[in-house]
C-alpha cells in the first residue's frame, strides 16, 4: 500500500477535504433553515383581541379537541 492511503485507497488529505465539505453542506442547509423560519408568519384569519385564553402556553392540543 502506498504511504499515506489507508485500506480504501484514500489519502488522510482526501478524507479530510470530503468531510469539509460534508460540513460546509451542512452550514448551508442550518442557515437556510434560519432564514425560512425568520420569514415565517403566524397570521390570524380576522382581526381580532384575545379577552380569555382557553390554553396556556407549552400545553399539547390536538385539532378538534375540546379546550
């Protein structure tokens, strides 16, 4: 076996630059993430104040369940 290949064949060098760019990738894709949920909105269906909630906040809901 050629110095510096391991059993694939790979240098130390070509494993090292593979898992730069796995990482650079994935940076990419964590900042795309960022900027999707920074543009998300919530919007209500009308305007409208909130005089009693029937939740608080951290509890699990189901759709169609009662309060």
């Amino acid at each position: 076996m050629p110095r510096g290949h391991n059993a694939r064949g790979w240098t130390a060098a070509a494993a090292t630059s593979g898992r730069q760019a796995q990482r650079a990738l994935s940076e990419a894709a964590v900042d795309a993430a960022r900027v999707h949920l920074a543009q998300a909105q919530i919007r209500a269906p009308a305007a409208a104040r909130v005089l009693d909630r029937e939740v608080e906040p951290g509890q699990i809901v189901q759709p169609g369940a009662p309060c």
